[in-house]
C-alpha cells in the first residue's frame, strides 16, 4: 500500500504554516463534509418527521439514511440508534432514564479516567440514592488499567460507565472484557466511545454493551450530532428525557403515549444537517482508513513520543499498550499554559490544562499538561516543527 498522504487540499485553514493539534477536542471539518452540509441547507432543507410534501418526505429519507449507515459504523442495527445533539446530551440523557431501580448501598463503577461528561452525570445519581461510586485505577508507571479490576465487581454494582479510551493520555480500555464483567454480576454497561470512534473499531455485538455513545465533531463532523446506540431489550424499558414534537404516538389533554421506535428519544426538531454530514464524515474517515490512516496516526505518535522523550525537561504520561494517537505531557520548569501560549504564538495549535478529566490528573498529581492529538491533516513535518518550538519555549521560559 502507498503511504498515507494527509488530505491538505481538504482543509482550507491548513497548508500556510498553521498547525492543528487539538483534533482530540474537536477535528477539522474536509471540504468533502462542509459541501454535504451546504448541499443539505441549499437544496434539501426541509422538517423532518412532519410534514407530507415532497421536500419534507425527501430531508426525512435523507436523515434516516444517514441513521442506518452511522449503525452501521459501529455495527448496530438503526432501529436501536437514536441521535442526540452530543455525547454530553447522551449521557445526561441516560443517566436520568436508564431503567435501573436504585436502591442505596448500590454499585456505579467508573474509570478514573473520565471525562466529566461521563462523570458528572453519574455522580448526582449517585448523590440522589445514595450510590457508591467505585473507581477502575490505572497504572501510574505503565498509564494502562490497573491489575485487580474485576475485584470491583460485585453483586451490588448495577451499573459500569466507563471510557473506550482516555482524552488526556489516549489509553485504551479493554472494554469486551469490563462489560462482560458488568454482565456477569446483572449489571448495564455504557461506553462513552467519544476518543475511540475516530482510532478504534468498535462493534457493539462484539463488546457487548448495553449502551454506546460518540460525537461526529470527533469523527470530521460538524458540531451538533451524536450517536447513541441502545441494546435493543434496553430502550423500550426508557422513558424519554425531552418531551415534544415528534416523539408521541398520541396525545390527549390529560396524557400521551410515546412513540414505539428509538425517535422517542428526539423529541424537537433535529440538526438534520449536522446528522447527515455526520454519516458523510464518517463515511470520509472510513476511506481515510482505507488509505492507511491508522498506521500514518501511530507513526506520528510515536515520533512525537520519541522526541519528546529525548527532552528531559519534559515528563509524558504513560498510555500502556494500545493508545489513541494522542499524547500528553507537561514539565516543572515550564508551565502547560505557557507552553501552549508560546506555540500559539508560533501558529501551532495544542491544548494544555486538565482536559475535563480533573480526577485522573488528580490521581497523577499533575495539575495541569499539555496535550498534542493528532488528525488525518497532521504530517511528520508537523511533529518537527512542533518539537522545534518546544525547544525554543524552553530556551525562553525555563
Ligand atoms: C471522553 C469524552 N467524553 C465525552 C466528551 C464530550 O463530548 P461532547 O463535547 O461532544 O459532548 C468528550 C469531549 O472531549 C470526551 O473526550
């Protein structure tokens, strides 16, 4: 196969000197994704799920379509896939509605690696019951899950909610294995896929969760669409969260019913554009695999990890064996923030601070590092250019 050429020609903003770094936040939009967004608001826009006239009928195939081919993605069927605005909204959404009877003294495990959208949520459950959180460690020399992980589970845990992979250092869990232990105790799993969709294959038959959920800005999507698959015993048990058009089958003064699909989780009209240029980005992404993108990612990894490493005023977090492509590190002669500012200032964009995962840098007792996360767009000479200013930061700052 030819090595990986980063699509530049994709990205407007890239190709005078600027460098992006921080596509673990969020990802660069390609052309190809932007002109089906466009496309959609130029001749296709229209209510979906409501009206009868063609325009509508047609935005309505085009979404629903756009529905099965992100199942398909994760290898779900479209009938247990519902889309909401963004991971966050996923997980608030299933906190509040998971069919579990709570009762205090009750189980929610978490890694201590989540980001607070898979945190927060779960913490004011378990504030609400009286729930004991229980915490999966990670190894502070290797960065991988800590051993002893499946002592946690026990006949109280209802509930595992944890992250496919770590945004501050990229650590990827081994997630068939945890949410066969939370089945084998009686309890639900959630997968938070928001770091992985873009890096891991991830098949929902094959982990076996009960709940999976991931954003298309992570995926060269635009803001404003996720995905979150529901194991298909699960949904029908969930009352929906938002109440509204378009999620009832009837509805009378005093009472409604819901509507017997996924679509009673969508209530309101939805980003219809945002949704179908989300199955165009993944589309997008999977031909960028196709063409080798993983394998040109962990190339990149692993030069920036290796000149990183050759500095020794820099101290980089440890992600054990399989990784994300990103990396984080910080040092104690110069702090994250100016580092950052300092490549700023140089065109080249990171991101430095506790990334929304303040537990894990507690636990690491880091207050705040510096993030490098690496896109299709990134290229060797990027890492070079990168490795540079630091050099330069450190002659200035240190
Ligand atoms: C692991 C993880 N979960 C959840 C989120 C929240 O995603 P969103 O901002 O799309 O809701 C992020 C965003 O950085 C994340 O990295």
């Amino acid at each position: 196969m030819q090595p990986y050429s980063p699509p530049i020609h994709e990205f407007s903003r890239l190709g005078h000197g600027y460098c992006y770094f921080d596509s673990a936040a969020t990802c660069l939009v390609p052309e190809t994704v932007l002109q089906q967004w466009l496309e959609f608001y130029r001749h296709q826009h229209a209510s979906v799920h409501r009206s009868s006239h063609s325009a509508s009928r047609s935005a309505t195939a085009l979404l629903e379509q756009a529905r099965q081919s992100i199942a398909e993605f994760i290898g779900a069927d479209a009938a247990n896939l519902c889309l909401p605005a963004s991971t966050t909204a996923a997980l608030n959404l299933l906190a509040q509605q998971l069919p579990i009877s709570w009762q205090a003294g009750d189980e929610i495990i978490l890694s201590v690696a989540e980001h607070h959208a898979n945190l927060l949520p779960w913490q004011r459950l378990a504030a609400q019951h009286q729930l004991t959180l229980k915490w999966l460690e990670f190894d502070r020399k290797s960065g991988a899950l800590a051993a002893g992980w499946q002592q946690l589970f026990s006949p109280r845990t209802k509930l595992l909610a944890v992250t496919a992979a770590s945004n501050v250092t990229g650590a990827v869990l081994p997630l068939t294995a945890l949410c066969a232990a939370a089945r084998a105790v009686g309890a639900l799993s959630v997968v938070d896929a928001a770091q992985a969709a873009a890096h891991v294959a991830l098949q929902v038959q094959q982990i076996g969760c009960d709940a999976l959920v991931f954003s298309g800005h992570k995926c060269y999507g635009v803001t404003g669409a996720a995905a979150l698959y529901l194991q298909p015993q699960l949904w029908p048990l969930m009352q929906p969260g938002l109440l509204g058009g378009g999620m009832v089958e009837q509805v009378e003064r005093e009472q409604a019913q819901w509507l017997q699909s996924i679509q009673r989780f969508e209530a309101g009209s939805p980003d219809s554009a945002a949704i179908i240029s989300f199955a165009a980005a993944l589309q997008w992404l999977t031909q960028q695999h196709q063409h080798g993108l993983q394998q040109h990612l962990s190339g990149l990894r692993q030069q920036l990890l290796d000149g990183l490493q050759q500095r020794d005023w820099l101290r980089v977090l440890p992600s054990g064996e399989q990784a994300t492509p990103l990396v984080s590190f910080y040092s104690a002669q110069v702090h994250a923030y100016d580092l950052a500012m300092w490549l700023d200032a140089a065109n080249i964009a990171v991101r430095a601070g506790s990334h929304c995962a303040q537990p894990l840098l507690q636990h690491l007792g880091v207050a705040s590092v510096v993030r490098v996360s690496l896109g299709a767009y990134n290229s060797g000479a990027d890492i070079v250019r990168l490795l540079r200013e630091l050099d330069n930061a450190h002659s200035a700052l240190a």
